[in-house]
C-alpha cells in the first residue's frame, strides 16, 4: 500500500473515531439532562401534593408524573397530559438555520451537533379511551449539545425561552423554568370546538361504535392552524 493510500484511511479512521466519539458525548450529557428533567418533574407532583393536602376541600384535581421506559416521561394533570420525550440520535442543524450563524457556533463547529427532547401535548381521555384518531401537538423542542448547552423552539411561553445558546447550561434552575412554561402554555391552550363541517356528516358504522373508538378526531385545535406552523408552511 503507497503512503498516500495509508494516509487516507488514517485520516478517515481518525475522523470516523473523533465523529463517534462527539456523539457519544453529546447522547450522554442528553440521557444525564433527561434524568435531571424527571427528578424535578417529581418534584413537582410532590409539591402539589403537598399544596393539595393543605388547602382542601378543594375540588381532587390529579397531577402525576411517571417515566413510560428509559425515554419517556409522561406528566398527567387535569384533562391534559404532557409527554417528554428523549430522541436517541443526535442531530446537526442545517446550513440555514439562524442557531449555525451565531458566534457560538462559529468559533466551533462541533458545538453544532445536539440531542433532542421533544414536548408534547395531549388530552387524557384521549389515552384514557383510546381514541387513536386524536391529535397531540408538539408545543416545544429542546436541543443539548457537548457543553450542555441548550436553547428551545417552541409555542408561546416555551417561546420566550430562547436564550443565548452559548451561555445557557441545561441546569436545575433551566428545567423549573421550562416545566413551568410547558404546564402554564398547556393549561391556557383550551379545547376549541370543531369546525361544524367536519362532524356534520357520520357513518353508520360510526355510530354504532362505542364513542371510546369512533374515528372523529379530537384535537384542541383541529381544523385550525398556529401562525407560526402556517408561515411555516408558506415558506416551503
């Protein structure tokens, strides 16, 4: 084999190592920061319980928290339920996202390459009887990097989360921050009614269904669109 031959595979071998390598990093500071994410979660079922037990007769209005496997958190109060969910690959942003054209991201590109939680928003009685046809929302998107740095993409209060990717550190103070803009976004997001023409019409066999299957969609806001996701769209 001629020295120039050796050299390529040392250098893609190198480059193969060091790629992996980054990954590794960057899915464990992700899992480390998805636990850190369920212990405060605990934290606040346990402080609800606490409020709840000190200021009854009020109305029982549930608040749990429990993980659905090694990626999945699943956080159910009122009629809503939010699920936290950890990706297990770790992604690059394009070229023309504005996260590549920050300093940060400049100085090093490494910085770049990030794990993902997402948030999601569900009703309960959707899981509850299991009407498979019902649509959750996705309301925000977390992204940890090999600094455990982090920023948000997300609706509303998840929104106003964006801070600068290079001095924000997914920390304790962080997650009660976005937990409480998760549940506060999640208790003002109402159901709204569904627009007329999509349940004037029912077949025969929906009908006789029990509701807990019938295959009308339940959404709380099916048939309407955020700004956000529309502008979204016209810029395909």
């Amino acid at each position: 084999m001629t020295h120039s031959l050796r050299k390529n595979r040392e250098e893609l071998f190198k480059n193969l190592i060091e790629k992996a390598a980054l990954k590794q990093i960057v899915y464990r500071n992700t899992f480390e920061s998805f636990r850190l994410l369920k212990k405060v979660i605990d934290s606040f079922a346990t402080d609800y319980e606490k409020y709840y037990n000190g200021h009854k007769p009020l109305r029982r209005v549930e608040f749990e928290a429990r993980m659905r496997g090694d990626f999945e958190i699943e956080v159910k109060f009122g009629g809503d339920i939010l699920l936290f969910l950890m990706h297990t690959n770790i992604f690059q942003f394009s070229r023309d996202h504005a996260v590549m054209r920050i300093p940060y991201i400049k100085e090093e590109s490494d910085r770049s390459f990030c794990g993902m939680i997402c948030i999601y928003n569900f009703l309960a009685d959707s899981f509850k009887y299991n009407r498979i046809n019902d649509i959750g929302y996705m309301i925000g998107r977390i992204f940890i990097n090999k600094d455990k740095h982090y920023f948000i993409e997300g609706k509303r209060e998840l929104g106003y989360l964006y801070n600068n990717f290079g001095d924000s550190v997914f920390d304790l103070s962080k997650i009660e921050d976005i937990i409480m803009a998760a549940i506060s976004y999640t208790i003002n997001f109402d159901l709204l009614t569904p627009p007329y023409n999509n349940m004037k019409e029912v077949t025969v066999i929906e009908m006789k269904n029990t509701l807990d299957a019938i295959s009308l969609k339940t959404g709380k806001r099916l048939g309407f669109k955020f700004q956000a996701d529309q502008e979204a769209e016209n810029n395909l």
